[in-house]
C-alpha cells in the first residue's frame, strides 16, 4: 500500500512541474483533450495505463 501512495504522491509532484514550468503548454494540452472524441481518450489512456504496468513489469521483475 506505500508504494500505492508512493506512486500518486509522484505523479502529482510531476503533474505540478509540469504545471509549474510549462502552464502555457498545459492549457493548450487540456484544451486539446476537450476537443477529442471520449472513445478516442479512452483508447489513449488505456494505452497509457497498459505502458505504465508494462514499465513497472520491467523495473520490478
């Protein structure tokens, strides 16, 4: 379970450099994905999460 939280809290320290650094980029970003079709986001975020467990797969053993 604190690998679980250990994974969020990162993620949210990423998000928030992102943020921080590029919040131009990132408007334009969410923008972008408002204007995509949900069957389409879904495709992308489920390859997203298929890459992530495939990363952690590899790193973990």
């Amino acid at each position: 379970m604190q690998d679980l939280f250990t994974a969020l809290a990162l993620v949210l320290v990423i998000e928030g450099v992102l943020w921080a650094l590029f919040p131009g980029a990132m408007k334009r970003a969410v923008a972008h994905a408002l204007g995509m079709e949900d069957q389409r986001l879904r495709a992308l975020g489920l390859a997203a999460a298929g890459l992530g467990v495939f990363a952690v797969w590899l790193v973990r053993g």
